[in-house]
C-alpha cells in the first residue's frame, strides 16, 4: 500500500490485491530480507500511471 507495487502486480495478474500483498509478505519472511531488495527495486523501476 506503500508504493502500490503489490496492487499494480495484483492488476496485472488478475489476482486481489491482498493476496498478492500476503504473499509478499510470506516472501519476505521466508528470503530473509531479499523480497524487501526486490520490492525496493520494482517501487523504483515501475513507473507510475
């Protein structure tokens, strides 16, 4: 909900957006920090509409 990463994904794939956020989340518990780099990554490099 920070950068809308997660729901641009979510639209993207045609999936809710909150699944898509919990399943961030889980990622980010089980890669021990490397979802978080990669979430960082996509706020910078996907433009916004």
């Amino acid at each position: 909900m920070l950068t809308g990463v997660c729901g641009g994904i979510g639209e993207y794939v045609g999936l809710d957006p909150t699944v898509v956020r919990v399943i961030a989340v889980i990622l980010g518990f089980l890669s021990f920090g490397t979802a978080l780099i990669a979430y960082i990554v996509c706020a910078l490099v996907i433009p916004e509409i």
